[in-house]
C-alpha cells in the first residue's frame, strides 16, 4: 500500500455510467479508449465497480437497487468472484486474473470495488475462512447496500478473513481497492468510528500481500 502518491488516483470507474450491471466487454472496450486516448495525460486506472459479483444485479430495479439476498458468485472460502456470465474470463476459478492482464497490457492498472465485511450467505452458510472461521458482526449491516456483514474487531478469524481476501486480490492483480462504507461516521451514531478497525485489517493485509496496492475508502 503506497503511504503517499505525488498525484491522486486518475482514471475510469463503471459505477459512473454503468451502475451495478458493468460487463467484461464492456471494461475493456473503456480500457482500449483510455489507454489511447488518455493514458499519455496520467489516466491509468480501470476499476470494475460495486456488485460485479451479481448474477441478478439490475433486474429489480423497480424494488432495489441492491438486491437483498440476491444471487451471488462466491467461493467455498466465502469470496465473491465475478459472475461468469459477466465476465467471462473468469470462468474456472481464475478470478479477476485474465482481465487485470489485458489491463496491465494496455500499459494501464486495474481495480475493484468491495463492501466491508463478510458476504452475509457467507456467514449464514458457516463457510469456513481458510481453516478458520468468520466473525461476521450481524448488528453491523450496510444502510444502503445488503450483501456484507461487518467483521468482529480483534477476534480470531477476522484478520484472516481480510488476509484471504486480499491475498487473492493480489494474485488477480488488482492494484487499486475502492472499500464501501467504511469511513462513513454517521452510519453508528453512537460509535461514529465503528468501521475503523477495518480500515486497520484492510491496510495490514495488504502489506502483508507484498504487492503494491492503492486503499481508496467510501462513505
């Protein structure tokens, strides 16, 4: 994780046009554009934003923006995976991997979105984290978004749950994580920092994975 950048992060995020239903075809033709027409000027990021792990993302759209409990993608860790349909190159377990590649071909760096916490079938599955288990927190659920779970603080299994996470970000080859609702003050009015501990489990896993990686946090 870098501690300082001489400029900030510039590039396309798909939230902006796409909302929740980007696709593999998609990002890539966004990343063809960039890396032709703006990369010389210091625009270098590709980041795949929230929900590309949604196999149902934009079909409730007159009941939800974020389907509650909807059809995900996930890994026997409790890992969300891009949905196949979508992306895929994906397919077979290989992750955001093939698509970071093409990115990094382009001379250019790829990115994601994530949620705090634990995807909340994760925890209602009893899905183990690595070996170990998840502490997935129930009292603490995004206001706006339900997929996740908050994770306990300094309890066993949740900085391993975040070192899982992480390690497979960085061996995708994801140099940028835009994190969801984690700086948001007013979201616990009696514990205004109740997310920070994330935050910390966040940036110790990414220097445990040794790769450099840009920590963007959201309300």
């Amino acid at each position: 994780m870098k501690a300082m950048m001489n400029k900030a992060p510039m590039g396309w995020n798909s939230y902006d046009y796409y909302d929740t239903t980007v696709n593999e075809a998609q990002v890539r033709a966004n990343a063809d554009y960039l890396a032709k027409n703006l990369k010389a000027y210091g625009w270098e990021y590709v980041v795949v934003d929230i929900e590309w792990y949604s196999k149902d993302a934009g079909t409730q759209r007159d009941k939800h923006q974020y389907i509650p409990f909807g059809d995900i993608e996930m890994d026997a860790y409790g890992r969300l995976q891009p949905d196949p349909e979508r992306f895929p190159s994906s397919a077979g377990g290989k992750g955001f991997g093939p698509l970071a590649e093409y990115v990094h071909s382009l001379g250019l760096k790829f990115g994601i979105h994530i949620m705090r916490g634990i995807p909340r079938e994760a925890a209602h599955k009893h899905l183990p984290i690595l070996g170990t288990t998840a502490i997935a927190n129930p009292s603490s659920v995004c206001g706006w978004n339900p997929d996740m779970y908050g994770v306990r603080k300094n309890e066993p299994g949740s900085q391993e749950y975040y070192d899982s996470i992480i390690r497979m970000y960085a061996d995708w080859g994801v140099d940028f994580i835009k994190c969801d609702d984690i700086c948001n003050i007013d979201t616990e009015p009696t514990d205004a920092y109740s997310s920070a501990h994330e935050i910390e489990m966040l940036a110790k896993a990414i220097e445990k994975s040794q790769r450099e990686i840009v920590l963007s946090l959201s309300p």
